[in-house]
C-alpha cells in the first residue's frame, strides 16, 4: 500500500508543517481538508461529550483525511490536555475500523530532536541527520517569518483599500516560502514581501480603534474555531494584536515565563498552567495602549477558566473593557456577530468620549 501521510489544521500553519514532513520524508503529504462545519459534526459524532472543542475539530479533521486515502497521521502532543489527544484519538479511529500508522511528535511535553530524527528516519532511510536540521531549522524561520508578517497583516487589514490586497499577496508568499532550499531564499522572500505589505494602499485614520485578542492557543489560532473573529474585527475598521502565534508557543514562551510571573505577582502567586497566565499578562500589556480586549476560548478549557476571575480583575483594575467568547458545538455565528456589534458600540463611544 502506498503511503500518504496527514495531519490536522491549525490556521495556516499548515502550510510549513507540510513543507516540513514532504521534505523529511520523501511520501506523499496530503493535509486534511480546510475545517467546516462538516468536520465538527464529525468530530463530534465520535468525540467524548466532555472533550474540549479542538480535539473534536482533530478529530474530525482526522477522518476526513483517512477518507481521502492517508494511511499515516501526525499528531503534536503536549500541553493541557492536548497531551492526551493522540492516544485518544487513535483508539477512536481504530474502534471506527480505520487501519493507519499514528505517530505521535511531542513526549513529555517537550520536542526532543534525537527522538524526531529517529521518527523521520524510520519513515525515510536515506534521511541524514544534516538534512533533518536543515529542514527542522528552516521549518522554524517559515514559521517565524510568517508569524511577524501577520502583525503587519494586523495592523493594518481593517483599513485596505483594495479588497483581498492583503490576503492574495500573502497566498503568493506563501508560495515562495514553499520554493526555498536555503534559509538565505526564505529570508529574501520575507523582507520582499515585508516590504510589499507596507506598500499595500490603506486608508488608516490616526486614532483608529485598537483591539487585543487573547486566550487559548487553539481558538486563537485556528479562524474557523473562533468563527473568522480577526477578519469580522477587520470588516468593522480595527487594527489587532494578538500574542499567540505558533513561533510563541515553540520558543517564546519559555523565555519569557519567569518574566510574566513577575509582572503578574500582584495577581498570579503561581503559575495558571498552558496560557492562563500568558493572558493575565497579555491584559496587563494590552491595557496601556488598546481600547479593548476579546478573551477567547473552548467551553470548558479548565486553565482559561481559572484565568478569567483574574482577568476581570485586571481588566476592573485597568479599567479596559474585555469580553469572553467560549465556543462549543451550539455556538452560533448570529450570537457571536451581535455580541461583537455591541462590543464595538461600547469601545466606539468610550473611545469618543475620552
């Protein structure tokens, strides 16, 4: 049987992974289908009732890749309950009759490289350690430098002039990055494309509404888990900042841990666990220059629950406006649009009024 390999998506980041694992192992990569409601009530239909959202949204991405021929999936692991996803899952399926290799990158919470050569190079003989670094480092920048490309994007899609501008010129980056074979192609790709975003005609008013989007990794992350939240944002003329980002969760964050309980001991005596105390900080930081802030989040994600009383009171101390979207299976996108109607009456007018 030949082999196709897959995994589940997370934002656009499927398109480095994909770089990734085509590079590493020579086989077939197919990713999963963009997610749609369909892959929910997939996911769902065979999810435990009390899992968190991203495993069901995995989940589903996971069957409609084994449907469309992969016979070798990849999960991540580590973190929250994501460190349980895998062995979850692959039972699941296995009890579903679906026959497939499951690998499993992360152990322990932590990415040890010896162990993911020894992965890659199971699946591909003539792999060289060299080139796995090679791959595995320029993996890293394709991340990175898309990852710094969005907070441009960010700051300044709400106000583009030319409908799609920004969104056709990142697909066409995208494409480039694909092509490198070196880290110095991939860093001229960037500061080409860095520069042309820049370029890109807005119509920007000085004291425009800012906004800050915190909360769980996977909802802010994935835009079809928190019901396009950015680009509705954008429609309403809004620059954003959001922290999570894929580079952040690999290396930031552990730079900077030590740090954020310092900022936060008159709040957080310990840490929160996965990105509780992330987002204390994050409200603290946001609460200086943005006019307000959006919490997302899974219903049920036990560590963002613990987060919220916190960040009320940050948010109360601060005196910033924030409001909370859980999502679940029943969420509705009516529900979600007049919520963020009135939110932005509210940072409109106070903004005014100031």
């Amino acid at each position: 049987m030949k082999k196709v390999i897959s995994f589940p998506h997370l934002g656009d980041y499927f398109i480095p992974i994909k770089y990734l694992l085509t590079r590493l192992t020579n086989i077939k990569v197919v990713e999963a289908p963009p997610i749609t409601k369909k892959t929910l009530e997939l996911g769902n239909k065979y999810s435990p009732n009390d899992v968190c959202i991203p495993f069901k949204y995995n989940l589903g991405n996971f069957i409609e890749a084994l449907d469309n021929g992969a016979n070798i999936l990849f999960q991540a692991g580590g973190g929250c309950r994501y460190r349980y996803y895998a062995e979850v899952q692959e039972t699941i399926l296995k009890d579903l009759g679906y026959e497939f290799e499951f690998i499993k990158l992360v152990s322990k919470d932590k990415i040890h490289i010896m162990e993911l050569y020894h992965i890659f190079k199971n699946l591909n003989k003539d792999l060289s350690f060299f080139h796995f670094i090679h791959t595995f480092i320029m993996t890293l920048f394709f991340i990175y430098y898309m990852d710094k490309i969005d907070v441009i994007i960010r700051k300044r899609i709400g106000f583009e002039i030319n409908k799609n501008s920004f969104k056709n010129l990142k697909q066409k980056m995208y494409k480039d990055y694909s092509k490198c074979n070196n880290l110095f192609q991939l860093t001229y790709y960037y500061f080409k494309y860095k520069n042309k975003f820049k370029k890109l005609p807005i119509n920007k008013p000085k004291n425009c509404l800012k906004v800050g989007i915190i909360g769980e990794l996977y909802t802010s992350m994935e835009k079809f888990s928190s019901y396009f939240l950015e680009e509705q944002l954008a429609k309403m003329n809004i620059e954003l900042k959001r922290y999570t980002d894929l580079s952040y969760l690999l290396w930031k964050k552990k730079l900077i841990k030590k740090y954020m309980l310092f900022r936060t001991r008159k709040y957080c005596k310990y840490s929160l666990g996965a990105d509780g105390l992330d987002n204390v900080y994050r409200t603290l930081l946001l609460s200086k220059r943005y006019d307000g802030i959006i919490h997302t989040k899974p219903f049920g994600c036990t560590p963002e629950v613990g987060a919220i009383p916190i960040i009320k009171k940050v948010a109360s101390d601060r005196n910033i406006p924030i409001i909370f979207f859980s999502y679940d299976c029943e969420t509705s996108t009516e529900g979600i649009t007049t919520r963020l109607e009135a939110f932005y009456d509210l940072i409109s007018i106070r903004k005014e009024s100031k």
